[in-house]
C-alpha cells in the first residue's frame, strides 16, 4: 500500500483510508452499515493486512457509537493506526453542543478521545463550516488542542476553496497550527471541487481526503441504465447523498467502468477508484464498505494502473462545464497559468 504526504505536514497516510460511518448503525447511519464491534474489528484487520494504516471516524456517526466501536477494534494496536475523528455536528439538545465555538471544539474533543479510548488524535477535522463561529476562535481552539497533545494535526471538512484559503492566512497571521488537510466528497459523479478546492489545497499545500469516491455506490457497477438496483442498496433507502443531477450521464460512466473492468478482470469500483486516486492534490481515499468481501474489493484498487486511454475515456465522459471565470482564464489566461490552474483547465488550453 503507497503511503502519501499529507499536503505540505509531515504525516503520511495510506492511500486508502478506512471509513467508519457503517460502524453502529443508529438512525439514519443504518442506511450506510450496521457493524458490530466484532464486524468492525474484522474490516480493521483485513485494512491492515493490505497495508491501510489511516481510520477515519467521526463523532457524530450513530451519536458517538461509531467511535467508541473504533475505540474497541483498535485496542492493543493504536501505535499501528492514524486516527481521524471530526466535531461540528449536533451531539446534544443544549445551544453550545454543536458548532465550531472553543467551548464546544474542546469538549467534544475530549469526549472523542474517551470514546476512542486514546490518548491523542492524530488528525483532528473540522466537519463543516461554521459562519457564524469566527474562524479566528475556532483555529485557536484548534491549536489549544495541539498544545496540549491531545491532536497531532487539524484539518477541515467540506470546506469550499475561499473557507480554507480564509484559515490558512489567519493561521499564518496568528501563529496558530494551520489546516494540513480538506476532508471533500469528489469522484467521477461530481467533480465540482476540480473549480477551486483542488487548485485552492495544491497551490497551498493542503492534502485531499476524499469521502464516498464510490458515491454512495453509484459507481460500483450495480447502478445500470435498464438494470434495477439489487435489493438492500443504499441508493433505495431515503440516504441522500450524493445527489444525482445527470442520471443518464452517470449511466454512461457506470458502463464505461464496467468495460474497462472487463479488460483488467476487476470491479467497475476498482476502476472509480484508481481514477480519484490518480487525480492531483489526492492524499487519500476513505473507503467503507457493509461486507468484508466489498472492502477486500475496494482494497485491491490499490493495485490497479488505468492505461492513459482508459483515464481519458473516463476524464471525458465526466468533464466539467467551464464556468465564469474559467471559461475566461483558459481563453484570455493561457500564457500564465500555473500548475494548480491546469488542473482544471489544462484540457482547454
């Protein structure tokens, strides 16, 4: 398993992730996995056989049973595991239990950390933006954190290119611990953060990690146009995410991973996920799956290398429109763009 720098910060993380929404399955987190603590302990074990080292978890995933479940699996090997968990969301009825505020960044963090069972987190995440919380409170609460050794790193989640380029120069300007990483949902269905959060984290040195690569299983090759989805499919329960703007663009996509599959005798998810994790800026990609047989498949794109023409076929197949100002940047710009700009409009210049 390659291990990559995480942006510009010294830490390594795996290529492949492994994610942890399905761990307790409490309310809505059921639509996405039911796993037990000796289910999760088996999907951990069969992560680190293939050479995963990154877990990625979040306080809210089924109300904190998804961490405590980690907490458990990971006993007796945390030294072997970089541990990410996440703080934004609702874990409470009171005002202060959610949000980006100090009072609730901290406690929720030391919450997390009993739940898990640790002494520290390795990658502590931001889960979503905060515009009524200064970003200026919630970086120095952040880096109170850092101080005191109970995370390594932060990062942010869903964070659009301006809300992340916001936090860089105010860590900059007050000396606190900046955002290594951007925790964003990007695949072959949605490329939107190819606009501005994937040249936005190159050109400032923020690694990628990239939630639901297989959109939910959109790309999985079970989602066929004429083919109705097999029964207990996420995508028929009232789980929402990813939205789907251009079904039949999807279709075609999903065909062409099944082609390309068929020429390398692997999975249409296999194929999706060597594309994302070809793409610039990507440090890694988190993968969950329900079954043990569909991790070990997610696992094994590790080892897949897609031709250039089959990249192409792909690349083509989910381009994006430019909008304003790209449109105008590749027409007027082209003699002075940088590496970061030609990620989106190298195709068009």
């Amino acid at each position: 398993m390659e291990h990559r720098q995480l942006g510009r910060s010294g830490l390594r993380v795996s290529a492949l992730g492994l994610g942890t929404m399905g761990f307790g399955g409490a309310g809505k987190f059921a639509n996405v996995g039911e796993l037990d603590v000796q289910a999760a302990g088996r999907q951990i074990d069969l992560a680190l056989d293939a050479g995963v080292t990154f877990v990625d978890t979040a306080n809210v995933y089924s109300q904190g049973a998804s961490e405590e479940i980690v907490g458990k699996a990971i006993k007796g090997r945390r030294n072997r595991i970089t541990l990410a968990t996440k703080v934004r969301f609702s874990m409470g009825d009171g005002p202060n239990d959610a949000g980006l505020s100090r009072t609730h960044i901290i406690k929720a963090c030391e919450d997390s950390l009993r739940r898990l069972g640790t002494e520290w987190i390795d990658l502590y995440q931001v889960h979503e933006w905060d515009g009524q919380t200064p970003l200026e409170e919630t970086l120095s609460a952040l880096d109170t954190l850092v101080q005191q050794g109970k995370i390594r790193y932060a990062g942010c989640s869903n964070y659009a290119g301006w809300q992340m380029s916001k936090g860089l120069g105010i860590s900059a300007r007050d000396g606190f611990q900046p955002f290594v990483s951007n925790q964003v949902y990007y695949s072959l269905q949605a490329r939107e953060a190819e606009y501005e959060i994937v040249p936005a984290a190159l050109d400032q040195g923020v690694g990628l990690l990239i939630w639901s690569p297989l959109a939910g299983g959109l790309l999985s090759g079970k989602y066929r146009r004429g083919i109705e989805a097999p029964a207990g499919s996420r995508q028929l329960t009232e789980w929402d995410e990813p939205p789907v703007r251009d079904q039949e663009g999807l279709y075609d996509i999903v065909e062409a991973l099944v082609e390309i599959g068929e020429e390398h005798n692997v999975s249409a998810a296999q194929v999706a996920l060597a594309w994302t994790l070809g793409r610039p800026g990507v440090s890694s990609l988190i993968v969950g799956a329900r079954t043990e047989e569909q991790l070990a498949d997610n696992l094994a794109a590790a080892n897949l290398e897609l031709a250039t023409g089959e990249r192409e076929r792909l690349d083509e197949l989910s381009a994006l429109p430019l909008l304003y100002p790209f449109w105008h940047q590749a027409a007027s710009a082209s003699d002075r763009l940088s590496e970061a700009d030609l990620t989106l409009l190298g195709r068009h210049v």
